[in-house]
C-alpha cells in the first residue's frame, strides 16, 4: 500500500512589495484583503449586524487560498457586543459560479453527478464556476456544451441564490435554457448518465428527496415562477 501524502498547506500568496513590509501569515494575508478586497469586509447600516474587528485590536486569518475559494476566519462583534471568530467561505474570482436548468421539449434534463462532499450520487442541474471576462449566461451556453454537448437555443435568465449564506458569501446565478438534444457527456467531470423528465415529475422527485441539491430545487421553483413548467 502506498503510504499517504500530507498535502502542503495552503496559504494566500502575498505579493512581492507587501511581502518587503509584512511576514507572510495567515494575519498577514488577512490585512492584504482588507485592503484589496474591501467589499468583503463591509457591514450594512443600522443596528443587529454582526461587524467585524479591525487591527490593531485583533487580526483575522486566511485558513486556506487555492485558484476556486478562500477560507476566512473573522474576528466578529456580535449584536450583544461579544466578541468571536467566525468562518467564511468565498470565492476567490470576481466572476460569480452559474447554475443552469436544461430543458428539453418542455422537460427537465437532470445529470446523476458524483459529488465528492457528500461522497453520494446527486441529481441535479449543471453548475460550473465563473470564467474570468465571460458574461454569465454565456459562461451557462459554455457548461451546456462541455458537459452535455448540447446547444442552447434561449437561455432564460432566474435571478440569484445563495446556497447557505451561513457560512458560504457568494451567490449563484440561475438560468434555464431551451436546448434540442443532448449530445456526448462529460463523464471525467464525473457525470455517469442523464434523466429526462417532466417537470412535474422533477418536482416531485425535489419533494421526496431524490432531488437534495438546493441549487436545482430553487431553479425549478424559479422556472415554475417564470410559467418555464411546460
């Protein structure tokens, strides 16, 4: 048996002239995005927001940085005034991840997708992160034709979800769209087949929980909402 491989830690890369005027850590990192990034780190007006502390009280931390997330660990102020630490996950690109809802002759196209979180077959819609310089419905026309090989002919824009802003800071931009086939899937973005259905069917299967995505079941309430249901 191969023996395992502890992966290296991953740590926010600071550039060249802040890294002359600061150490590279975790804290250091973190006041790099308070300056860089300032919206993250914004509270709206009024009362009960929880704020976050600013330096030279205390000082938050970057946990882990790779090309698709950031991992950040606040030092917040809560509505009571106690002070805490508080995770968030964020996406490391400006360009928001877009969710689309194929549909085919009026029914819904669901892909069986191995998810490595849950470690469990989902169905679901396609999702894909957002690619830099490239409008959000046309980054959905794109995932369409990675992973199924298929071609929108109308995609139909449903407004922003937030998958569970808890703990996760970026919304996903939903679409349906109208497509005339499905072609050749991407089975190493490990999709293994593909369910044709009517929509009430898929909704059905959202209310006995074969469908668990909640990225899907708010497409589908959407698209219901936009008289998208046949």
């Amino acid at each position: 048996m191969t023996p395992a491989v502890p992966l290296p830690r991953s740590l926010f890369t600071l550039p060249t002239e802040v890294g002359d005027l600061m150490d590279h850590t975790p804290e250091s990192a973190y006041a790099h995005l308070r300056d860089t990034r300032p919206t993250w780190f914004l509270s709206p007006p009024g009362d009960g927001a929880i704020g976050i502390a600013r330096w030279p009280m205390t000082e938050g931390q970057v946990l882990h940085r790779d090309e698709e997330r950031v991992v950040l660990e606040d030092p917040v102020v809560l509505p009571d005034g106690q002070h805490a630490r508080q995770l968030r996950l964020l996406a490391a690109r400006p360009e928001p991840p877009v969710a689309v809802l194929p549909l085919l002759n009026g029914e819904v196209v669901l892909i069986d997708r191995f998810r490595h979180a849950t470690r469990t077959w989902q169905w679901e819609l396609l999702r894909r992160a957002g690619e830099q310089g490239v409008a959000d419905a046309d980054n959905a026309t794109e995932h369409l034709e990675d992973l199924l090989g298929a071609t929108a002919s109308e995609v139909i824009g449903l407004g922003r979800v937030h998958l569970d802003p808890a703990i996760l800071a970026e919304a996903v931009m939903l679409y349906a769209a109208r497509i005339d086939a499905v072609g050749e899937l991407a089975h190493r973005a490990g999709i293994r087949r593909v369910r044709t259905v009517a929509f009430t069917e898929a909704e059905q299967m959202a209310l006995n929980g074969q469908i668990t995505d909640a990225v899907t079941i708010a497409a589908l309430f959407r698209a219901r909402q936009a008289g998208l249901a046949g």
